[in-house]
C-alpha cells in the first residue's frame, strides 16, 4: 500500500512530525523531490533533530530510506547528515539512493549564491542551497546522473568539458567569478562516486518488487502545494514539483497505485522567503505567534530565518488539499493558539472589489485582501489531550470550521510537537 505525505500551504507545515509517525507502520519511506534546501524537525527518545535530505523514517530499525530519483543529491551533505545521527545514537539506517537521481555540485550552490547577489532587493529569497540551478541544469540535460558516477574515465571527462565550456562563460561574463577547473571538479565527483557507491540501487525495481510484496510505503514531500511550480505562487516557487502526484515520478512508481494523500495543513499560516502572502499579519501580533509557535518558535528548519506569519487561510488551504489530492487532513500545531481570546480565519479573498473563495494565479493575488471571519478562542492549554471529545468546545469547533472550509475530513489533530502529542479522529 502506498500513501503519500506532503503539505498544502508554504511548507513548514509540519510534515515532518507526521511523517515520524506514519512511519511507524511503514516498511519504506521515499524522499521524492527537493533537495536539501528545507527541513523537517521531528522530537524522538533520540532527541531534535532537523532532517534535509533523508526521509523522516530514519529512525526506525525496520523501515529502509530511499532517495528517490526526484530528489536533488547532495552527496556530502548526504553524509554528514548519516555521521550527525550515528553520532547522536541513532542506529545507522538501511539507506538506498536512486541510480537516476541527479547529483547537486559545488557549483550549483555557488551560482544560487551568486544569482541572488546579483538580483539583489528582486532576488527570490532562495536558501543558496543550489535548488533552482540544479533543476535547471537537470531540464537543460547538463545534469550528471548518479549512474553516470560508474562510467569510463573519459566518458566523464568529455561530459565534464562540456559543462564547464558553458559553465565558464556565464561564471566570467556575467558573475565575473573564478572560472569552475575541470581536474578539480573531476576529483569531486570521483570522491562523491566513493561515498555514495554502497547505497546505489535500481529504486523503481526495487519499488515495483516491494508493492508486489505487499510492503507499505510512504512517500514524503518537501515544502507544499503553494511552492509548486506549476500551481503555487510562481515565480516564487521552489523548482521541484511538491505534489503527490509527482510522488509516482520521483520515486518510479505507477501513479494509480498511490492510494492515500495525506496533507498537512497548519492551524495558521507561515512562509520562508518571498512572495505572495494573502492572511500575512506584522509588529507585535506576528511577533507574539511567531514566539509561541512551532516547537522553540518559528524559524526555519535549515536557514533559521524567522517565518512570515499569518492567520489561517482557507482559500489557500483548500487549493492546496485540491491539488494534492488529499484523502485526509493532519492539522498540526493547534496548542500555539490557545492564549488567543479570538481567532480571525481568512475565508475569502476581495480581488477588484469582488470577493473570491477560489485561490488565484499570482498575478491576481497580488491585489487580493483577505476576507476574516472570527471564531472565539478557547483560552487554555490543549497539550496532552489525546481524545478528541475531550478538546474545549470552541477548539472543536474551531477544528470542524475548516474542515468544512476545506472539504477533506481532519484525521488527525496535532496537539504538541511529540510524536505522542497526537489526536485520532
């Protein structure tokens, strides 16, 4: 059985907390998409610990993590995120690394650098982690693919002169930067083919054998539905497609066999970067959330920059679960909300005068305000609840709020950043 995990606003939903979980009763968790630019931080018996390029299931003895052929492999990052477990007491986890993933370079990183400097108040708020030159590189097929690690000597040295002949001119003419040396940039990719070479597998094998045995699997996205190239705010998107229906691409699998969607959606809105922000609260108000909020505040998992805040948008909620497809709900973080005396909900969007409840393309979402409805707070603590009944009122309500708002049932309601800290409805 294959179910898909992924988040239906910004990222920073939560997914990582959930994914834990739902790794529990997986044999096979598989990163699809997305590189090393966002993380997930899941709260074990082991301790915090921020996740990048691994798959959340990491933790578990029985279950094998694989990199799908979606993901943009950081291959030393990749390893120092293995020492850092190991290191920490974690058991060294089965991992398996697509032979059609594509590996992210050095100089991948450095022209994201170099690209946002030169952008400047227009850059796009990237975390320089090599994200959208790799895909470029990827979809202009100057990518190298780990596969390719294992070819003859000259076979990479030919395609190594290839990419630094254009490589070159763009890092002289345009970024006026050192030019990328070929003998060096070969000894890289030969110290990569050492590291990665005890985990390479054919994974979409691998998979189609797995769902002939009957295995679980559990795929697991990265940011949300509104980074999604096609369908969220472009251009200030990730590159990379968010959405379980890749999830069927990026691990190789047939896509009719995907059979749950479960999405994460926050019980209020946060974003990393630029962009278009509908609910976006500022000063004191978003100080104060942005305090309470996530586990040790708001701040992203890789770069440690602070997140916009925002108050719950339906409209945008309800797009996300769409396009992904959900079939349930996981809302996290609800206890963040308990010291509000009342909490305005985003239910529209005035566009021109008209409002609106379906979400627009950017273009019109630069001009839409939001449309609040205000619910009453429940003013307590809601940690350690575990049945659903025994919730405040208002907080139920609140909760049955957007699930009518979003049209997909709320499954589970995260009520703490522990993997216990959970509800089952």
């Amino acid at each position: 059985m294959v179910k898909a995990i992924v988040g239906a606003n910004w990222g920073d939903e939560g997914k990582g907390k959930i994914t834990d979980m739902l790794g529990q009763e997986s044999d096979i968790i598989v990163r699809f998409q997305g590189g090393s630019n966002a993380g997930h931080t899941i709260i074990n018996n082991y301790g915090k610990f921020a996740l990048h390029l691994l798959p959340s299931g990491v933790f578990y003895d029985h279950t094998t993590s694989v990199i799908g052929n979606g993901v943009a492999l950081n291959i030393p990052f990749l390893f120092k995120e293995i020492q850092g477990l190991v290191e920490r007491g974690v058991p060294k986890p089965r991992i398996l690394v697509s032979d059609r993933a594509q590996i992210l370079m050095p100089y991948h990183i450095l022209f994201d650098q170099y690209e946002e400097e030169r952008l400047g108040k227009a850059s796009f708020g990237s975390t320089k982690s090599g994200i959208a030159p790799f895909y470029s590189d990827k979809y202009a097929k100057i990518g190298f693919q780990v596969s390719e690690l294992f070819a003859d000597e000259q076979v990479i040295r030919e395609k190594i002169a290839r990419v630094c002949e254009q490589k070159n001119v763009i890092l002289e003419h345009l970024y006026h930067k050192p030019a990328i040396d070929e003998n060096e940039l070969y000894n890289t990719i030969m110290e990569y083919k050492e590291m990665v070479a005890p985990y390479v597998c054919d994974v979409a094998a691998y998979l189609h054998q797995a769902i002939k045995d009957g295995k679980n699997i559990l795929l697991e996205g990265q940011l949300g539905s509104l980074k999604d190239p096609d369908f969220g705010i472009y251009p200030m998107v990730t590159s990379s497609s968010t959405l379980a229906a890749y999830g069927a691409i990026g691990a190789g699998i047939p896509p009719y066999e995907i059979k749950e969607i479960v999405t994460v959606v926050k019980a209020y809105s946060s974003a990393v970067g630029a962009g278009e922000f509908v609910s976006e609260i500022f000063g004191e108000e978003a100080d104060e959330l942005r305090k309470r909020g996530g586990d040790g505040g708001e701040y992203g998992a890789t770069t440690g920059r602070p997140r916009r805040m925002g108050w719950f948008d339906a409209v945008a909620s309800r797009y996300g679960c769409r396009i992904q497809g959900a079939t349930a709900v996981a809302l996290t973080v609800l206890d963040v909300l308990g010291y509000l005396d009342e909490i305005p909900v985003c239910v529209g969007y005035e566009i021109d005068g008209k409002v609106t409840k379906d979400f627009p393309t950017t273009v019109q979402l630069a001009k839409a305000k939001p449309v609040y409805e205000v619910l009453p707070g429940w003013k307590e603590e809601i940690r350690g609840i575990t049945k659903y009944e025994d919730l405040p009122e208002n907080c139920r309500k609140y909760i049955e709020f957007i699930e009518k708002e979003l049209e997909v049932p709320v499954t589970m309601v995260s009520n703490g950043p522990g993997r216990e800290e959970i509800i089952h409805r």
